[in-house]
C-alpha cells in the first residue's frame, strides 16, 4: 500500500467519508414502475409567480426557487403593499398542491412545523439566516429536480443522508459500529485520538468505538 511504503505503517490514520449520498435515478424508478420522477424549480418559480401576481398584483415576488427553497423577492413585497404573510400562506398552499410535494413549511417557524423529528434537525442544523430560504418543501420519495438520466443530492432521505465513514491506521481499534454518526463526528475522533482540544466550531461527538 502506497501509504505504508511512503509513511510506515502505524506512523499514519486515514479516513474515507463523502459529503452525500446520491438520489435514486427516476429513469430507473420508472423503468421499474416503481415512484419517481422529476420537477424544474423554474417551472415552479414561474408558477408561483404568477399566482402571487393574480391575487395580490405583485410582479416576481418570488426570486428563485432553489435547493427546495423558495426566495421571496422582500423588496417587490413590501413595495405592494401586501403582508409577506399572505404571500407565504399562499405559496404554501400552492406547493402543497402538487403532487409529488409532501410538505411546505416556512422556516422562521419551524420549530412550530407539524414534521418528523428528523427533517426538524436536519432544516435546523442546516439554516442559515443570510443564506436560506424563506419556505422549505419536502418532495416525495424518488423524486428531485434535476434529469431523469442523472441523479443528484441535498435530500433528507436514507439513500441520500446516509454515507460512508471508514478509518483506518495508527489509533484505530478494528471492528464497526451500526451507532448513528456525523461527518461532523470526524473532528471530535481525531481529536480525541490526538489527545487535543477540539477545533473551536466542532459540534461533533467522538466516535469511541474506533479508538483503542
């Protein structure tokens, strides 16, 4: 093995994960009549924008749609006149028409949102206020935007939540765990293999089985 001939064996610790799993391909689903299928967040942004603009008579209140997220266009709303309120209310029940959308919850009230406990953590862990949207919405499983030849990630579905952590070398005990853990559980390991503090934004738990 190149590092035991570079380094020595024992004299390094390696680790393998990935930053995501990857989406069924709806081709394939369909191919085996089995759920699936696909949808354009522009196709969705559009929509949107023109039933927003038939009740209420604001032009591109919604900005994009992206990363199932919907961006509202708060300069456009507030110029109208009209509560972001209503116009959330209204993209929600509209989302939610569709029907390979499970669910849509606007994200400053999540806490309050009527959805798994799992999707709760993973909204949360992942919001951002700068940077998030103003709606999220859950699409059904096998379905994402994107080609029905390709696949891609960012849902919060097993397939694609759940991905590989493997460690390997000086430090590590050998066996598995089937304990649920964290990329983020990665810093917090090699830290404690190293006897040293954690980094200073690691909100990791130490994977305790795979140290000796």
């Amino acid at each position: 093995m190149y590092l035991d001939n570079a380094f020595g064996k024992g004299n390094y610790t390696f680790f393998l994960t990935a930053d995501h799993g990857v989406a069924h391909i709806p081709g394939f689903l369909q191919e085996n009549k089995l759920p699936g299928g696909t949808f354009e967040d522009g196709d969705i942004t559009k929509e949107l924008n023109t039933v927003i603009d038939e009740k209420y008579a604001i032009k591109m209140a919604v900005k994009t749609v992206m990363n199932y997220q919907v961006y509202l266009n708060d300069e456009a709303i507030e110029k109208s006149g009209v509560s972001s309120e209503k116009v959330k209310e209204l993209i929600i029940t509209e989302l939610k028409k569709k029907d390979f959308i499970i669910n849509a919850i606007e994200l400053q009230k999540l806490n309050d949102a009527a959805i798994p406990q799992p999707q709760k953590v993973m909204m949360a862990n992942s919001y951002n206020p700068k940077r998030s949207g103003d709606i999220q919405f859950t699409s059904k499983p096998g379905y994402f935007d994107g080609v029905k030849k390709g696949t891609t990630h960012g849902l919060w579905n097993p397939y694609d939540a759940h991905i590989p952590c493997l460690f390997y070398g000086w430090g590590v005990k050998p066996g598995k765990t089937y304990r649920e853990t964290y990329m983020t559980d990665i810093a917090a390991t090699l830290a404690a293999m190293l006897k040293i503090q954690m980094p200073n934004g690691c909100v990791g738990k130490v994977i305790t089985e795979c140290i000796k």
